[in-house]
C-alpha cells in the first residue's frame, strides 16, 4: 500500500466524464447493453487509443458511465468527447452526456486493494457534467479558458454561466458544440432560474432563460469579454425564441476581393493578385481578426453589387475591395474598406509608389484596416506587417507570377510546372527570398506526392533544401515552417514531424486554412477519419469557397464510400465553379462506383477532357470498358498516343496501358500485345527514375499482366504493397493491394484475389484505378477484368453484399 501511495502522486489532469442519460430506467438487460455499446464507441475512438497506447490514460468506471483521465495534452478530452458524439451519431438510441474539466487528482487504493485514482479533478468534472442533458459536452470555465486561446476551439465555446451543484456549490460552465455535435440547446437546469427583477422582465420577451448572475459576474471581472457576453447573449435569446434571423458576423472580420487590373496590359492580371494576396497575407497574420483566405473570394468580381450577400456567404462584417494599375516602374493602388451590413465605406485611400515602395503600401494598408476594425496588434505582428519580403522588384515579380500558378487547377501538370519555374528564378534572382523558398518547397513537395512534378528523389531533395533554406533565413517565418511540415508529409510520410510543425506554425498563421487542412490530410493518412473530417470542417470555415479544399473533403466521403455526403459536396463546388470538368467528372465516378452506368455516362458524354488531363480521359475510357463498348474510345486513345504530352510523363504509359486493354475486350490481341509492350518500354524507362514511385509499380505489373507474364506481374505487384503499406498510409496504402487483386484474379490466382477484395471491401481507401474510387460490389459487377471470378461463390458473395459506408 505504500508503494501505491509513492507511485501515484499528486497532479493535475484533464478529465472526460460520461454518463448514460435515463440508465435507471432501463432494463437490467438493456443497461449492460447500453454500456457496452458505450465502451466500444469509446475503446474506438483515436484519442482513447493513442493516449492509452502512449501510457497517458486511466479509466475508471462509474457504473452509468465512466471517467476517462488523461496525463497528455488540455484538449484531449475535448477531442475524446468530439470523437465519441461523432461516432454516437451510428447509435441514436443511445444518450449520453459529457463533462471535462482539469485539476487535481491523486493515487488511492480501492477496495480491491488495487491502484486507483480520484480527487477534486475527477469531481469536478461530475458536477460539470451533471448541469447538462443528453448530448451536452460541458466544460468547467478552467478548461474553456485554456482553449479561448486556440482559434480553433474559441469559435465553438458557448458561455452558460453558473450552475448550483451538489452541497449549494455554484460553477462556471460553457457549452461546447460545432455545427454537426454537440448539443447547442441551453441546458435545463439553465432555464429553472428565479425569474429576474420585474423592471428587467419588463423590457425582455418571456421566456429568456438567461444566466444572469454569470453574465453580471463574468462582465464586472473580465471588461474585456462585454462583446462576447452580448452575442452569447443574442445567440441565447434566438434559441429560445426560434428567430431566424441568420448569427451575425464578427465584427473583427474582412474578406479581400480580387482586385482590379487597370493595367493596359492584361498579362499584369497576375501583379494585381499578388497585391491583393500580400495585403490579405498581412491581414490574416493579425490574430484578432478573421480573415478569410484568398482561395474563398478569388471566385468574386473585383467590384460586384452584392456585398451583403457575398459578406453572408463568408461570414463576415467587412470587405476590402481595390484596384491595381502598373506601368513601367510606377504602380497606383486604389483600395476602400466597406461595411457589408449598410454598404457604407469606411475608409478609402490611393497610392502611388515606384515598385520598388510596394511592400510599404501594403504594410500601410494592412496596418490601416486593422485600425479602422479595433483590432489589436502585438508588437510581433506589427513587424510582421511591416516585413519586406526582398528587396530585389524582380524576384518580386518572379514570386508574383509563380504565386498566381499556385492559384490555378492543382492536377494539372502544367500549373505545377509554370509555378516551379517561376518560383526558381525567383530565389536565384534573391537567394534570401525566403518566402519564396517556402512556397517552392511547398509546390515541389505537393507535386512529389500527386505525381504533377515527377516524383523523383532529386525533386524529393530540392524541396527539403528550400524549406530548410527558408528556415534558415527566417526561423519565425510561419510559411516556412508550415513548409518544413508538408515537406515531412508529402516526401517523407512522417506524420508526426509535420504535425509537429504544423501546430508550430499556428502562432504566426492563426487565420491559415492550410493549417487545418494539411492536419485533414495527415489524420487521413494515418486512418483517422473522424478527425480528419473536423479538420476539413474547421478549414472550410476560414475557407469557405476553396473548391480544392471542399474537392479534398468530397474525396475523403468518396474513400469512406459515403457517396451521398460526396455528391453534396461536390455540388457545392459547382455552385461556385459550375463548369469545373474535373468535379463533373469526379461525380460520374460515383455513379461508376453505384452502378448507375447511365448517370456517369449522361455527365461524362459531353465533356471534353485536354490532353494534360489523365484522370478525365481515363474515367471516360474506364466508363466504356464497364459498359464493354471499348471500342468507343479506341480512335481517342490512338489520337493522344500520337502526339503524346511530355508534361504529364509517365501518365502517357498509363494511356497505352487503356488502349491495350481496350483492344483485348474489343478482340484486338495482337493490337493489345503491342500497345502493352510499348507501355511496359515506356514505364521502365520512368521507373529507373523514379523507384519508390508505387503508382508507376502499379501500372507495370498491370501491364506485364495483359502481356500474360504471371511472374513479373504478381512480382511487381508486391513490390507496390511493399512500397507503400496500409499501416503508413491508409488512404494510398490499399491501393497496391487492388493492383495483386486484379493481377491476381486475370492470372488465375483466385484465392489471392478473393482474399484481396475481401479486405479492400471493409476498409475505406482511394483506388488506384480511374478517378480513384475504391471498389464497391457495384464496380465488382461490373469491371471485366474480374471475369474469371464470376463463378467462384466466394466472389459471388462479395458482388451480392449490400453496399454501406466504410467504418468512419
């Protein structure tokens, strides 16, 4: 016993209680049920498993429930608890409620003469909890204090006010919610107050149900929180009130319109976004305000008519709107800060500078809105604001032409390109332009893993140079250091290090939605999907209009086969880019994987994919090998193979790959035989290139497969899974096991195949074939290259499953 004592010690930890809303008055049978359930949804959860496998994690059941404490980071019960209501979601019958709250907590002995843990930590935490109803996450006003901090959680904390617990005992609690968990209502034992005083009644419509004491207490302690303790106010009296009036924006907020070129010479279009993106930039560095990234508002007119609604559709108070006139070495900015609400303009001003005093206008600027909005700034950000990124105007204008590449279609081998090569002069032309090593870094690392840039080991090492070069010239530079991460996740799949980096970047990008974003991919690729889908929503709401980051998200419904939630969100894009070729084509690609061979056909039909755009052409050539007219695209294929486009490398090989095997269901063999072996020429030549490269592995063994030599293609599809495994990447990493399926099943190996699908089909994963739709029993029915399975009743099986959702 006294070895327990020495061994558990007194400290503080954050602590997740749950409990079971009307446990007592279930059954006996359905209360274990109930609690089961429970544990499993809370076993399951990513936050449970890695701080339980990280030795940060004690539970403690309480017959109803449980408490979950954890020795690791604050906000790790709030993931927990977000987690948990997530997967809830699957079991609607079953109400919980949480509370969370950090303090002391100490080693006792129960009665089992066993380590245990208790004290006014694990308490508290009670207390909180039981203020709430079901679905409620609370928080002890501690806990909310620590993430008012974090951007990331403030927008989602909602103050109650006080409650009276046990033994009279009063305590601050916020209400924790997003737009899809939580419970947002005000909780009962909010609303069964004393009635206010009858001069106050008069004048507020009944019922109110507002925590007064909180509110007068909270606002004589902390002046500073009056705004906030009026819109948790207002937000209260809509609940109760079922106003439909839409939340007001915050006040501190601005989105930058595209600006107007004036130039004579429209080819300066790129200039005036670049001005645009700097003032932005700046803007979004200051951390009382909220901007919204550039990627939202590049859709808008420079100038439209509807700013109350474009203000609505961004969520905020104010917009910048300018103009860029540049001629020679003079420039002349025109800019004007406008209300949104009543269009009124608050202020307006002109610049005319050389070139070379450009980043002194945009630092005056920046500095100017956030004045006319209150905002505060800390001395950190004042230099920040201020900075001049070089002093040479023509890597300026170098970095301002590889800028508006980055802007364009990211799949696009070409943008990829025209970026790189501008970006590179940029640096020669400034070696210690750092900011432009960082976004090279960034271009090159990105097009390492989509393959736009060919993923080569020198490509590979260019982009960790220029991200440790940015480092190295500006060690507080939050692009450089986001750029370090991405260079960890795209080139090197070390998860941790990158968000690592990106966490360190926050504190001098705290309005970057590349922050949350690049945390949706990385908790993707590590299977944590729940938490990679709150990361996309916590990126949309920075980004609301980024159509690759909404495409991004769709994709990851598309890997969990969640095809309806995809559809929605595809439609959101087309909503703000409505002829976007490659969203249209991205929706016939589920109507591939649902079977519906005529909707995929009805969108696929009229669209005319380019050249340089691989993915297009082959859901068009995969929808009529499902549909067995290969002939159909056989002249397309011929006419691209024979003048093929160098920019997108060894994508050409792949499009011999389709016309060979468009050729042998068309009963074309000795054609097939010879459009494979030129493919087979082709990719060998890229592979000693590019080694490690697993998409080219898997072409190969494809290939080697139509040429019928079992050997080399079942060698080479395990050369693809060993190349990139499911345990380091479990959104790419299943796609290799696809390859040996389809090797498999044509080179009659059918248990491997069977046992192949078997797996593919309960995991969610993005496909290596056209579009990147994993397999689903509908394309199994369908894709001719698993005929020689159709008698097996094990596959058979397999075609007949209902199709559901991967687990999220």
């Amino acid at each position: 016993m006294a070895e327990v004592k020495k061994e558990i010690e007194l400290e503080i930890a954050h602590v997740l209680f749950i409990d079971i809303v009307g446990y007592s008055k279930l059954l006996i049978d359905e209360q274990r049920d109930c609690l089961h359930t429970l544990n499993e949804v809370v076993r399951a959860t990513d936050a449970f498993r890695a701080a339980d496998a990280a030795g940060k994690l004690t539970t403690l059941p309480t017959g109803d429930g449980m408490a979950l404490v954890f020795a690791s980071a604050p906000d790790a019960p709030v993931v927990c608890a977000l987690q948990i209501a997530q997967a809830l979601k699957n079991h609607p019958n079953l109400c919980v409620r949480m509370g969370i709250h950090s303090g002391p907590v100490s080693g006792v002995v129960d009665v089992s003469e066993r380590a245990n843990i208790a004290g006014a930590g694990i308490n508290m935490a009670q207390r909180v909890m039981d203020c709430g109803d079901a679905a409620h996450i609370l928080l002890s006003k501690r806990v909310a204090d620590d993430l008012e901090q974090y951007r990331q959680w403030r927008e989602h904390l909602h103050d109650l006010g006080e409650c009276e617990v046990k033994h009279g005992v009063r305590i601050s609690v916020v209400n924790l919610y997003t737009d899809e968990l939580g419970n947002p209502e005000v909780p009962v034992k909010f609303k069964v107050k004393q009635e206010p005083p009858a001069p106050v009644a008069a004048i507020l419509p009944k019922p109110t149900h507002i925590p007064w004491r909180g509110l007068v207490i909270g606002l004589l302690l902390i002046p500073g929180v009056i705004g906030g303790a009026i819109l948790f106010f207002h937000r209260a009296m809509l609940r109760e009130t079922k106003a439909a009036a839409p939340v007001t924006a915050p006040e501190k907020s601005i989105a930058v319109l595209p600006f107007q070129n004036l130039s004579h010479d429209p080819d300066n279009a790129y200039f005036a976004d670049g001005i645009q993106d700097e003032i932005l930039t700046r803007l979004s560095k200051i951390a009382d305000l909220k901007v919204i990234s550039r990627t939202s508002t590049q859709h808008y007119k420079s100038a439209p008519e509807n700013l109350p609604e474009i203000a609505k559709q961004l969520g905020v108070a104010h917009i910048l709107e300018g103009s860029v006139q540049k001629s020679a070495d003079a420039v002349r900015v025109n800019v004007q800060l406008i209300k949104a609400a009543n269009d009124s303009h608050l202020w307006a001003d002109t610049f005319d500078r050389k070139l070379t005093d450009i980043f002194a206008v945009e630092s005056e600027v920046a500095k100017t809105i956030a004045e006319q909005l209150r905002a505060k700034l800390t001395g950190q950000e004042e230099e920040v604001i201020a900075a001049k990124p070089t002093s040479n105007p023509d890597a300026y204008d170098a970095y301002l032409h590889g800028l508006a590449y980055t802007l364009k279609t990211a799949n696009i081998p070409a943008n990829a390109l025209g970026a790189q090569k501008y970006l590179r002069e940029a640096v020669r032309l400034d070696p210690k332009f750092a900011l432009s090593w960082a976004l090279l870094s960034f271009v090159e690392a990105r097009g390492y893993i989509t393959a736009n840039l060919q993923p080569t080991p020198a490509l590979r090492e260019e982009a960790r140079q220029a991200a440790e070069t940015a480092l190295t010239l500006q060690p507080n530079l939050g692009e450089a250091i986001l750029a370090k991460g991405q260079y960890h996740y795209f080139c090197l799949k070390d998860y941790d290090t990158a968000v690592r980096y990106s966490e360190q970047a926050r504190q001098f990008l705290p309005n970057s939605s590349r922050i949350p974003e690049s945390l949706a991919y990385i908790a993707r690729r590590q299977g944590q999907w729940d938490q990679s889908e709150s990361h996309f929503n916590r990126a949309e709401r920075l980004d609301p209009r980024n159509v690759f980051l909404l495409t991004q998200h769709a994709l990851s419904y598309v890997a969990l086969r969640r095809f309806p939630e995809a559809l929605r969100k595809f439609d959101e894009v087309l909503a703000i880019t409505p002829d976007d070729l490659d969203t249209a084509v991205s929706k016939a690609g589920v109507a591939q994987a649902e079977g519906d061979l005529p909707r995929a056909s009805a969108i696929l039909t009229p669209l005319h994919p380019p050249a340089d755009n691989p993915v297009a052409l082959e859901t068009q050539f995969y929808q009529a090998i499902l549909e067995r007219r290969p002939a159909l695209v056989i002249p397309r294929l011929k006419d691209l193979l024979a003048k093929p486009d160098p920019a997108i490398g060894y994508a050409n090989g792949e499009l011999r790959f389709w016309l060979g095997w468009a050729q042998e269901l068309a009963g074309d063999h000795a054609a097939a035989e010879e459009s494979w072996r030129q493919a087979r020429s082709e990719l060998e030549s890229f592979l000693r290139e590019q080694p490690e490269n697993y998409r080219l592995l898997g072409d190969l063994s494809l290939t080697y497969m139509g040429l019928g030599d079992k050997t080399a293609a079942l060698t080479l599809a395990e050369r693809t899974i060993a190349a990139i495994t499911l345990a380091k990447d479990a959104l790419d990493g299943p796609s290799p096991v696809e390859v040996l399926a389809r090797v498999a099943a044509q080179m009659g190996e059918a248990d491997r195949a069977i046992a192949a699908l078997q797996k593919l089909l309960s995991i969610p994963y993005e496909g290596p074939m056209a579009g990147g739709v994993p397999l689903t029993p509908a394309l199994l029915r369908l894709d001719p290259m698993f005929d020689p399975l159709r008698n097996d009743p094990r596959f058979q099986e397999l075609v007949a499953a209902k199709p559901e959702a991967s687990p999220k």
